[in-house]
C-alpha cells in the first residue's frame, strides 16, 4: 500500500505486551512514546523497526512494508534507511570511538557511488563535532563516560543519513543539562529533515516533540498533540505536557 507517511504502524500485535497498535508518522515528525516501565515501549520500537518480528499487524517505512521482508532486507533497510539508539548500544568494545561511529557508513558503502574514506571521516568528524564529543576519537568505548557514549551512538546511527531515528531513551544516562543538550541535537538533526521515534521517561524532553504517545496495557491509550516547538515556548509546552502526564497517574 502506498502512503505519505514516513512510517505506518496498522494492528502491530506482539504476544501480550502489544495490542493492535496503529499509528502514523508524518514526514520529518518528531514523536515521543511515554508509558510505565514495563509498558511495552522497547517492544515496540523492535517491532517497528524490524529487529523483531510482530505476531501479526503491518508496518511501512514510506512505501516498504517492512513486515513482509526477510531477515537480510530487513537488515539492509536498517543500515540504509534507519538510524537506531537503543538501550542496548552494541558498541564494540575493540574499536575507537571514531571507528564505532564509522562502522555502519563503512558496510553501507557498497557499489558504484562509494564515498572515500575522507569524506566518511569528514561526516563521522562533523557528527563529533555537533554532538560535543570531538577530541574523544581515539578513546575505547570504556574509556568515555554514559552520556558521551550515547552521543558517539546518536552519531553512529546518523552517519547513513537515515529517513527515519529509532532512539530508545536517548537522554536516559545523563542529567538534566546534558539531556538538554542532547535533545536540542536531536531536535536539529530533525529540523534537517530526519523523522525521530524516541522513547522517553523524560516529560521535558518529550515537550520538545511535535506529538506524544501514550502506551498503557499494550495499546496507546492516549496522545497529546503539541506541533513543532518555537524558541521561547518551551516552559509553556513542559507544563502542558505535566498536567497531561498527571492526569494519567504519572
Ligand atoms: N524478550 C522478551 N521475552 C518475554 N518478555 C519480554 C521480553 N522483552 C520484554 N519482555 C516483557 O515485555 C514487557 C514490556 O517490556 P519493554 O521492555 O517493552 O517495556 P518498556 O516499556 O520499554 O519498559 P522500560 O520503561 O522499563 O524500559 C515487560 O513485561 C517485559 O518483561
Ligand atoms: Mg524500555
């Protein structure tokens, strides 16, 4: 079926923990996924992304249904198409930082229009750059703290230049300062055109999204439509998105 959304999610059902779930996601859109620990968010970030395979329901990324792919499509639409921050970072351990980051461009650049490997450095570099972790190249994954290896791994996932962002709680290992740091990344990185998908515990961080979804007993209960966000409204969106959060029990 063809469509206009970047991605649409129709009747994704997964054991018990998701429930017919159907939602769409606009070109360039920023949407948040909220819910209790437990609720199924990380599940359904593996199922829409095709890291896991659905009991039944279909899901697109623009005109691909994913859900009809093999295990080695699916695979390459991920490298090609995807950027992914998950909880588990799959760092490896053996490799600097700047060659953890290159990875995915490297097994991408494949075929006829294969860039040099300056001009991969150049974006891994300036990906470094906007992220606030250049100087730490040369560093093994264990020798930078939570927060920057989250970083290296936002610029990991957008070194394919992806259509669509994946993140499983991208500011979930850093204070308050930092994870507002990291989100106004994210928020530019969305500016330029790439639709985020971020799961998040953080009300103030998902003020900053166009939309939040709500996940409660395997389906999305409910959700709060907040547009994109303009310099100056943030205080106003974060006490929107409290009083919406509260009157859940949250
Ligand atoms: N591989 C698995 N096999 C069986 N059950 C699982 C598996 N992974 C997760 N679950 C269960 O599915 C439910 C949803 O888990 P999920 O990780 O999606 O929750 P979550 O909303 O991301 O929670 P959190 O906010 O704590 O990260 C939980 O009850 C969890 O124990
Ligand atoms: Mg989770």
């Amino acid at each position: 079926m063809a469509t206009k959304n970047v991605l649409r999610v129709e009747n994704l059902t997964k054991g018990r923990i998701l429930n017919q779930i159907s939602f769409d996601m606009k070109p360039g859109e920023m949407l948040a996924v909220m819910g209790p620990s437990g609720s199924g968010k990380s599940t359904l970030l593996y199922n829409v992304s095709g890291m896991d395979r659905p009991a039944s329901g279909q899901v697109w990324l623009s005109d691909v249904e994913i859900t009809k792919l093999s295990e080695d499509e699916k695979a390459r639409l991920r490298l090609h198409r995807m950027g992914i921050v998950f909880q588990q970072m799959n760092m490896l351990t053996n490799l600097n930082l700047l060659d953890n980051i290159l990875l995915p461009a490297i097994q991408a650049n494949r075929g006829r229009d294969r860039k040099s490997k300056e001009e991969l450095n150049l974006r891994a570099r300036t990906l470094m750059e906007k992220l606030g972790i250049t100087g730490l190249e040369n560093r093994r994954i264990t020798q930078v703290s939570g927060g920057q290896l989250q970083r290296a791994c936002i610029c990991r996932s957008m070194m394919n230049e992806p259509e669509i962002l994946f993140a499983d709680e991208p500011t979930g290992a850093l204070n308050k300062s930092a994870a507002g740091e990291v989100m106004e990344e994210l928020v530019k990185l969305n500016r330029e055109g790439t639709a985020i998908l971020m799961v998040t515990h953080d009300s103030r961080v998902a003020s900053r999204c166009d939309r939040i979804i709500y996940l409660l007993d395997g389906q999305i209960s409910t959700q709060l439509t907040l547009g994109k966000s303009t310099a100056g409204a943030e205080k106003q969106r974060e006490e929107k998105v409290a009083t919406w959060l509260m009157e859940m029990g949250w």
